[in-house]
C-alpha cells in the first residue's frame, strides 16, 4: 500500500470513527434522559410519601380521617388476589404453552391460534373487566369476591405467561430433546425431565412480568367490584378446626392497593394525597421486591442450565 | 460384494426413505449389518449416510411426513423394526445413538448417564451406581470424572462431553450403537481418544459409524459402506475398500478424485 | 505418556511374522552349509522345498505391509517401519533364494569326491549367520550401533571370499581335474558372500528407520570414518 493509500484511508477511518462517537453520546444522553426522569418520580414519591409510613399504618383499616387512615385491607386484599391470580394463570398458562408447543402438531388452527395468544395480550384491561363480570360475578355466580377479581386478573396475565413459557420452551435446542428421545423417552418424559425444567427460567420471568402488571391493575377490578371502602379483613385462610384450610375467604368482598390509592387522590384533604404517595411507595417496594426475587431465582436456574 | 461371515445382527433389505418434502433420500439399499463390529458408512455429502443411520433408531418418526419403505430385520427375533406395529420407542430402547455434536445434558454427571435407566424404571440407587460406574469405565471416563459425579456435565471438555454421551448410550446396555459423526466437532487428540474408544468397543457391541472423514472409518471399522446419492455404490471388508475397491466410483472418492 | 493405540498391537503382529521369516531364512542358510559340509543330500532337497514357505511369508507380509498403511495412514516412524520392512523382507526372500542356490551347488559337489576338506566355507557360513541374525535383531530393537557393527563385519567376509577365490584358482592352475568342483565351491562362497551384502542391506535400511537418514551406497557406513 502506498503512503497516500494509507492517509486516504486514516481520514476515512477518523471520519467514520465520528459518527461512531455522535451516536455513542446520543445514546447516553437519551439512556440518561429516561433514568434521570424515572429517578425523579421515584424520589418526588419517596419524598412526599416517607413520613407516612409509619407501623399503624400498615396495621390501620381505611378512615374518614386522614391521619388514622391505613392500608391493612388493601395490602392484604392484594396479597389474596395476586395468590389466586398466580395459581391460576402458572398451571394454565404454562400447559397451554407445553401443549402448543409440544403436543400439536404445526398447521393452519395451531398457526391462528397462536397469533390470537400475542393478541391477547394486547387487549384493554377493562374489557377484561366486562368479561369477568358478565362471566364470573353474574353467570357462574362468584359475586364480587377476591375469587372473581383473581379469576379476571388470571385471564389478563395468561397470554402473557403463555408467550414467555413458549419463548424458554424454545430455547432449547433441538439437540437436547433428540438426545433424550434416543434413550427411549416418551414425549411426557421427554418434557418433564427436560422442557419444563430447562424452561423454568423463562417461565419464572413471564409470571413475575404478569404479576407485576395485574398487580397495578385498577379498571378491571373496579368493574368486578372491588370496593373502595372496607374496613375488615377477609376470613382466616387457617381455621381451628378440621381440615384447618379454609376457602371461605375466596367468597368475600376485597379492596386492593391501586384501588385504595385512587379512592384516597379523590378526597380534597392533602393529607389524603400523602397517604396515596405512601401507599404508592409501599406499592413500588412490592413490585421490586417481586421483580428482584425473580432475578435472583433465574440467576441461579441460568447457572446450570448451559447448552 | 462380500457378506460378512459371522452373525447377523441385522439386515436391510430394499430400504427407500422419502423426506417430507418429497426427497428421495435412500433408494433400494440392501445390506447386512455384522453382529460385534464395527460399519462404517461413508460418502460424499448429502449421499443420505446420516439419513440412513437414522432409520435404525427411528429418529425420522419425530417429524411428520417422512415415509420409509423396505425393512429393516433386527435378529435373533427377526422383527422389521420400521413397521408401523413396532413403537419406535421401543426400537429406542434397544438402540442407542451418539450425536455429531456433544449433546449431555445439562444435569450433573451421574445423571446424564443414569437418565437411560431412569427412563427404563430404574430407581434403586445401588443398582444404578453400578451401572453408572460400569458405563463411565467403558467409556474410558471413569477415572477423570469418579471424584466429580456429582459435578455439571457441561463444564467438561468437548472431547470429555464427547464420552460422558457415549457412556450415557452404553449404560442402557444397546444391542446395537450408533455413531453419527462422533469426532466431527472435535479436536485431533479427543479425535484420537474416541477412534481408540471405539476399538475397544468393538467385539462386544455392534456398532455403525457415520463419517465423512474416510480415513477415520479406514482405521476403526470391519465394514464399509459407500453411499452416493442415496445409492450403495459399494459394500466390503474395510481393508478391501481402501486397498483395492470394486467400484470406479468408490476409487475415484478413495483417492479424492471425486467431484 | 503416550496412548496405547490397536494399531501398536498389529505392528507388534508384523514384527512377529519377519522373525519369523528371518528364523526361516536362518535356518536355511545353516541348512545349506551343513548339507554341503555332512554331504548330506537328502537335507538339501528338503531345504530347497522349505523355500516355498519362505515365499508365501513373504508375499504375506508384503499384503499386511499394504494394508496397514491404507487403513492407517500412519506417519514419521511408523511410516518408516512399513517402508523398512517392505525393503527388508525383499532382501530376506532373495536370502532365501541364494541358500536354495547353495543346496544345488550341494546336490552336485556331493555326487563327486571332496576336493579339500572344508574350512574357510564353514568360517564364512558363522560369520553370515552371526551378520543375518544380527541384522534382525538391530531392526527389531532400532538399535543403530549394531547396525553399523553389521556393516562393518562384511570386511571379513569379502576377505575370506577372496582367500578363497585364490586358493581355488591355485588348485585349478595346478590340476585341470579339479575345475568343475573347484566352480562350484566358488560359487557357493560367491552366494555366502551375497548373503552377507543382503545382510548389510538390511542394517543401512535399519539405520534409515531409526535415524531417518539414508545411508545406502556410502562406502563407508560407520559415522566415524565419514
């Protein structure tokens, strides 16, 4: 290469090595722009809500009167919901996605099928609202319990988990499954031996991603009704006598965290607007807490699952 | 072409394989497979030596629409096993298969290797050591990996991988073992090791061995098979083949004249 | 440590079947020499028809030979061993070929009265098996230093050759009689002679195998006197 060869093409590199840097500082600044605005909103709430958090008021039914006003209903409604929510949408959702994947075989129906599971999961949430009062508080005559509103949310989130449950399916390659078939496995052992527990990753991140979501969720609820006014808790789960597990709580009326929160912001007293920031607080700590548990359970799983 | 003298393991007889989408992989092949040795199917790329392997173990029936016709008899009960009445299941669980590209899983050591007797309903765990501990030493693994068992398999070297896989198609005790490219994805020395593996082997399990490395099926098998275009060109003891071949074809590809 | 391999065990069965052949060319020199020496006729047809084993080992080896380097491919030494032994049992058969010789020699000096008593033939005949077996030795052992010893040994056998050749020529001068006995001794010590040139064949091919290096057609074979 000549010496002028050389300088044409250390200009074109200096050039080119440009543009690299530009877009390198716009990317910073937008990455920073959004964190920076996350941040803000996080400390603006942090700030407005802390004084509040006080242990009566995660001990205190709702109040006419601000300063006595707690989120005991509402916590423990939502900790109910969420419970009959996962325990519906995992089994379903991941047997769904199992038998889709596994079990059907690949034409025109499995085809539609699937592409209405992706568009499931776009729909409005009030519509699932609509559907679980029409279905499940008047047809099958649930009424407005913690029952419906976790049979409703369990719907929301079920493509959801369905679509993450199909996605870690298929990550495994297809070496592993001939590897397992060439033993003499049965397509059952083949997937429980080895799908469902190569997958559980990927299918812990899509459950925790739909929690995360129905747990926020207010529309629906209130369509199912939810009430925005209660101050007792549901029955015990445990009971003092034979068989000492009890379902009575599943018939009984409830109230969750957004909807306390939206109940609060519409009074005029600002001290109301503090209770609504401290249990926005409370709310944000619940769902990292969930969202960090899963990171850390697929961290380990990750580690030993290598192809 | 010669015939092998000894026992019969199995025998193919007009075998046509048509894929899915309509190929016509395998055409009329006929061909006795010797009991306690080692054939090798060599070839020339897509000649259809792989899709031939897969018949014996039926891995062509996990997906659909692939058609095979002929037989293939699996003695001393003389069954075809590529009938319909047959479960390809069970054909698994006679025959058992080593993949081109290492494929444990990712489970511990002993596991990888007691997953054949689990499947067989095995679960007394005396009576699996054993047979774990005596698939890990016919693979020539045993002692690198006796202290570790309980150990990801996947943190073992390619050429370690390699083995744990062959052990794992040893502990089920196979009438016949099938080797798919076994050394493809791996280095000379593991290479080495496994060729060396396969000799071992050899007189007490019938083995076939796909490879497109001809010299490797010169040096490790009894019985060699050239392919071409789904055709059998040529079938002969190995030192026949490469010394003197009947075929102009299969000298041509001998002595890399071929294309 | 290295890895044992199969084929170790079948270089080890080659070099089994050319002792073989080597102790059946062995004893047919000895063969030869004592049916000229005890006049024992019977003993030479015998050894001319053991000559055809000696044949069929050989084309057998040579097949083995064959087969073994286009299943095996092998390289550096190994290669080296096949070339080797494909030379050295050429050499072995043509041994064997000039013993026969030496038996019709025998045939035919037996059917007339000994023209001397023999002594320089036998002292050949040792110092040519001591040469043969000592050539197949340094082949089976790669060891260098008795393949020189080889090489050099051939002197006194082209001395005693030549002794020989003069004290013959002497009694031919002397008594015309004597000439067609007195050729045919020649021509036995002239096939003893050949033998032992087979034998130093063998060495420089022995020295090629261990060392790599050629040192066929030097005059002086011994690094010490290059």
């Amino acid at each position: 290469m000549t010496a002028e060869d050389l300088k044409e093409i250390r200009a074109l590199i200096s050039r080119h090595k440009l543009w690299d840097y530009l877009f390198a500082t716009l990317g910073l600044l937008a990455m920073l722009a959004g964190i920076l605005v996350l941040l803000a909103l996080f400390i603006n709430l942090f700030m407005e809500g802390a004084p509040r958090l006080t242990t009566d008021f995660f001990t205190s039914f709702t109040s006419r009167r601000p300063e006595r006003a707690g989120i005991l209903a509402a916590w423990a409604g939502t900790t109910l919901v969420m419970f009959v929510t996962a325990s519906v949408a995992v089994p379903l959702g991941v047997a769904a996605a199992v038998y889709l994947e596994e079990y059907a075989s690949k034409n025109a129906i499995t085809a539609l099928i699937e592409i209405n599971v992706t568009n499931l999961a776009g729909v409005p949430s009030i519509v699932y609202g609509l559907l679980g009062l029409s279905l499940f508080v008047y047809k099958m005559d649930l009424g407005q319990s913690i029952l419906t509103a976790g049979l409703t949310l369990a719907l929301l989130i079920l493509p959801v988990v369905i679509v993450a449950t199909r996605e870690a399916i298929r990550a495994i390659p297809g070496s592993i499954r001939e590897a397992a078939y060439a033993l003499g496995a049965t397509k059952w052992q083949m997937v429980s031996d080895h799908v469902l527990p190569y997958s559980s990753a990927g299918i812990l991140t899509g459950v925790i991603i739909g929690l995360s979501r129905a747990i926020g969720e207010t529309a629906p609820l209130i369509v199912v009704g939810a009430l925005t006014f209660i101050a007792f808790l549901p029955q015990s789960p445990i009971s003092p006598e034979f068989p000492y597990v009890s379902f009575a709580w599943l018939k009984e009326p409830f109230t969750v965290m957004p909807i306390q929160m939206f109940n609060w912001t519409s009074r005029p007293e600002e001290a109301f607007q503090v209770n609504a920031a401290a249990a926005g607080v409370v709310l944000l700590i619940m769902t990292l807490t969930m969202n960090a548990v899963a990171i850390y359970l697929r961290y380990r799983i990750r580690k030993n699952i290598k192809w | 072409m010669a015939e092998p003298t000894g026992t019969i393991k199995a025998d193919v007889k007009n075998l046509d394989f048509h894929y899915s989408s309509g190929h016509h992989a395998l055409k009329d092949l006929n061909m006795p497979i010797a009991e306690n040795r080692v054939t090798a199917l060599i070839g020339p790329s897509g000649c259809g030596k792989s899709t031939f392997l897969r018949c014996f173990n039926r891995m062509h029936d996990l997906y659909p629409g692939n058609r095979y016709e002929g037989e293939i008899l699996l003695h001393p009960d003389n069954v075809n096993i590529l009938s319909r009445n047959v479960d390809p299941i069970e054909v698994r669980m006679r025959i058992s298969m080593v993949f081109q590209k290492p494929n444990p899983f990712p489970k511990s050591i002993y596991e990888n290797v007691a997953y054949g007797l689990r499947v067989r309903g095995m679960s007394k765990r005396s009576q699996m050591d054993e047979k774990v501990e005596k698939a890990l030493q016919g693979a020539a693994l045993w002692d690198e990996v006796k202290d570790r068992l309980s150990q990801l398999a996947t943190n073992l070297s390619g050429g370690q991988q390699q083995r744990l896989c062959i052990a794992r198609a040893l502990a089920t005790d196979p009438e016949i073992m099938l080797f798919d490219e076994p050394t493809s994805a791996l280095d000379p020395i593991a290479t080495a090791k496994i060729e060396e593996l396969v000799l071992d082997l050899r007189e007490r399990y019938t083995i076939i061995i796909v490879t497109h490395n001809m010299q490797q099926a010169a040096r490790v098998s009894d019985w060699t098979a050239f392919l071409y275009m789904g055709n059998l060109i040529e079938f002969d003891e190995t030192g026949k083949i490469f010394t003197n071949p009947a075929n102009k074809q299969t000298e041509e590809y001998i002595t890399g004249r071929f294309g | 440590m290295p890895m044992h391999r199969h084929f170790d065990e079948e270089l080890k069965e080659l070099k089994k079947k050319l002792l073989r052949l080597g102790g059946m060319v062995e004893e047919g020199i000895v063969n030869a020499i004592k049916s000229l020496v005890e006049r024992d006729s019977e003993l030479a047809h015998k050894t001319i028809d053991a000559d055809h084993n000696i044949n069929a080992l050989e084309v057998e080896i040579d097949e083995d030979c064959i087969r073994l380097m286009a299943l095996h491919q092998p390289a550096a030494k190994d290669l080296r061993l096949l070339t080797t032994t494909l030379k050295l049992i050429d050499d072995l058969e043509r041994m064997g070929d000039l013993a026969v010789n030496i038996c019709e020699r025998a045939l035919e000096l037996n059917k007339e009265s000994t023209l001397k008593p023999y002594t320089d033939i036998p002292r050949m005949a040792v110092q040519t098996q001591q040469m043969v077996k000592e050539c197949l030795d340094a082949f089976i052992n790669e060891d260098v230093e008795l393949a020189y010893k080889v090489c050099d040994e051939d002197e006194l056998i082209d001395d005693l050759n030549t002794q020989i050749l003069r004290e013959l020529i002497t009694f031919m001068a002397e008594d015309p009689t004597t000439i067609s006995r007195a050729m045919r001794v020649i021509f036995v010590s002239k096939n003893l002679e050949r033998i032992a040139d087979h034998a130093v064949n063998i060495s420089q091919s022995v020295v090629y195998m261990v060392k790599g290096k050629v040192i066929r057609h030097t005059i002086s074979s011994h690094p010490e006197n290059q």
